[in-house]
C-alpha cells in the first residue's frame, strides 16, 4: 500500500480517522510503559485515570492530522504527474528528517520524554479533575515534537506502508531507551539524509511520491 497517494485518495475526515488508527498502532507501544508507571502510580480510579491519560495522548495526535492531511494534499498535487518535482520532494522530505533527528532541539525533546521521574513530577503536581487529561495533552505535545520528523518521512514512503510503519515504530521505541536512543535517533538521521542522496538516482524508494515505485 505504500505506493499509494499521500492522502490515499481520502477526504479529510476519514483521513483523520485513519491516522489515529496508524497513530495508536505506531505510538501507544512506546507510550505504554510511561503510562502504566504513571496510573500505578495512584491508587485511585486507576482505569479512569489511564483512559484520560490515552485520550489526551491521542488528542493532541488527531489536531496533528489535520496538517499533515493538507500537507499530503499540497504534495500530492505538486508532485502527480511531474516526476522531477516528486523527486525534489522526496530529497526535501528525507533530508529535512535527517537534519532534525541530529538537530540539539530533537535530542532536547528525547531527554524530556526519558526523564520518566521527572515527568512524574511534572504530572503528579497537576489538580483538578482534568488532570490525568492534561497529563496526557502534555505528553503528546512532548512526543510530538519528538516524532513529527519521522512521520512525515511517511509521505514519501506512503502513509499505508506497512514496512515503513514497523521501522519507525522500532526507531521511535528505541529511541525512548536511556542506553540506545541516542545512537538510534542519530543513526536514523543519518540513515534519512542517505536516502536523500539515493532517492535522486533511485526515485522508487519513495513510493508515497512515485506511484507505483
């Protein structure tokens, strides 16, 4: 399915609905952990407090559809039909993710989410009835700004590749690892900037862009 157009020919509702399907797929396995530790942490309406959690992880990723469809949609246009411009895209596209995943402001994003006592903290002082919902709405916005670059490496590889999906699953699970994140996000980066090189000489490996690549 990767070589299928960004959008996958979707309306933006039902674009949304499948990205938080891929969404849940991709990210609640490295979120899993943190969240267990953070609901055990309470003795208190545990499941209540773990479903508020999840539905403001997975808030904050549905809002993150909604650019990303016209971002795919803008994409597709450009590139359908003009093999050259889809080229270019592919080159922008892998190199912009190669260039964050070594960029300080990716490694001071992947310190935040390791940080678990911290984040602990951070959440346990919150109040209100809402709190376990804000926990999750931060915690989003800090994968979030952990994982965007990685994501829209799908739009050249096709947002239904199911390939691609188990690898950046791997790398951002890895990546959450005190002892190998660093290495792995780095070596992601640099795997992202290579592929910018190869994509010029070998245009199919960015299906998402090269229908039928």
């Amino acid at each position: 399915m990767g070589s299928m157009p960004s959008t996958m020919g979707l309306g933006l509702g039902s674009f949304v609905a499948l990205w938080v399907l891929m969404v849940a797929a991709m990210m609640l396995p490295s979120v899993a952990p943190f969240a267990a530790l953070y609901t055990r942490t309470f003795t208190d309406h545990w499941g209540v407090r773990l479903a508020a959690f999840a539905a403001g992880y997975l808030v904050v990723w549905s809002l993150a559809a909604v650019p990303a469809y016209w971002l795919a949609w803008i994409v597709d246009h450009l590139a359908s039909g003009h093999p050259a411009v889809a080229t270019g895209l592919g080159v922008a596209i892998f190199a912009g993710c190669g260039i964050y995943q070594l960029s300080p402001l990716k490694q001071r994003c992947l310190i935040r989410c390791r940080s678990t006592l911290g984040l602990l903290l951070q959440y346990g002082s919150l109040r209100g009835r809402a709190r376990d919902l804000r926990a999750g709405l931060t915690h989003g916005a800090y994968c979030l700004a952990c994982c965007w670059a990685l994501m829209a490496v799908l739009i050249a590889l096709g947002f239904m590749n199911l390939v691609a999906m188990v690898v950046l699953t791997a790398i951002v699970l890895i990546e959450k690892t005190p002892r190998w994140g660093h290495r792995a996000g780095q070596a992601a980066g640099l795997a992202a900037l290579l592929l910018g090189v190869l994509v010029l000489f070998q245009p199919g490996l960015a299906p998402g862009l090269h229908l039928g690549g």
